[in-house]
C-alpha cells in the first residue's frame, strides 16, 4: 500500500514540474492541532503539534496552489485498559496540496483555503501495540497573509487515524513563513 502512495505522489510532483515556471515561494508552518472525535478520546484531549514545509505557487488573480509535507503528533493522556491503564502516542507524514484563493488579487489579505493529503498515521500504544492507516484528509479554513513574509491560517480537517473507528477529526491554528 505505501508503495502504491509512493508511487503516487512522486507521479503528481513530476506533473507538477512545468508549474515550475510560476512565481513560487518556499516556506514552513507550524500548527497547533486541537483533536475533535475518535482522535480527541485517543488522546484525551490534549492538544498536539503539526510542522511542515511548502511551495506557494501564484497563478495570478489571487489564486494560489500550496502543495505541502507535514508531520503531525500528539501525545494522549491515558485510558483504562481492563486492569492497567495505556498511553497513546499519534502521529502522520503527510503530503498535500492545497488552493488558496485571495479575496484581493494578489498573495495578501484574507483568503478561503481547501485542501487535500494522503497521511500515513501511526498510533501507539503502551501495553497493546501499534495501528497503522495510510488514508486521505480534507480541510476547509481561512487565513490571513499580512505581508510576503507571514500569514496565519485556521482550518478544519477530516481524515482516519486508524482502521477502525479512528475520525481524526481535527481544528488548526497556524502560522507559516514564506521566503
């Protein structure tokens, strides 16, 4: 299955190469996640991280193309396993892209963001073992770029962290740098 994944988004990035004569920029971002559903209870709602590295690519008007690299993790609290109790640990590499539409015509102000990652998800436990899903994610969020530098977005996004009963429903707050 990663070798298909693999596969896959080394097929999209060579694609991608004639967008190379865009105006691009390169970047990294940070986010706290705040884990909603079957994610917050595995967890127990503690509040976990996601860092990553992007390429803007402007396409003019106030569109824009992000495509992205994430790693996600969060450490949980612990919950009752019959006699004993258990820490989990989650965690992702992600690979995305996303579309950025500016409300000006050009890379600043507000904008509405939608997104698309194929995530491979790891989920530890102490006492059980580990679960492993690769599956897509969706997000929808808005954002504000202040100058060519900085921008701070807010997103939800949708997804499954493991193979069963695991939504990884989760809400963003980040910040990113562009240079």
């Amino acid at each position: 299955m990663r070798k298909r994944s693999l596969i896959l988004t080394l097929c999209l990035a060579a694609g991608a190469l004639p967008l190379a004569a865009l105006e691009t920029e390169g970047g990294i971002h940070g986010s706290l996640i705040f884990p909603q559903n079957d994610l917050h209870t595995a967890v127990g709602g503690r509040i976990g991280f996601q860092v990553g590295v992007q390429s803007g690519i402007d396409f003019g008007g106030g569109n824009e193309l992000r495509p992205r690299i994430d790693y996600t993790r969060l450490d949980g609290g612990s919950f009752s396993l019959t006699s004993m109790s258990s820490t989990t640990t989650v965690q992702a590499v992600g690979v995305g892209v996303d579309y950025l539409r500016y409300l000006e015509e050009q890379r600043r102000g507000l904008y509405g963001v939608a997104g698309v990652s194929l995530n491979w998800w790891e989920t530890h436990y102490r006492f059980t073992g580990n679960d492993r899903e690769t599956s897509p994610s969706f997000m929808l969020g808005a954002g504000q770029r202040f100058n060519s530098s900085w921008s701070m977005e807010f997103n939800l996004e949708w997804g499954q962290f493991r193979p069963t009963m695991g939504s990884a429903g989760q809400i963003k707050a980040g910040v990113f740098y562009h240079f």
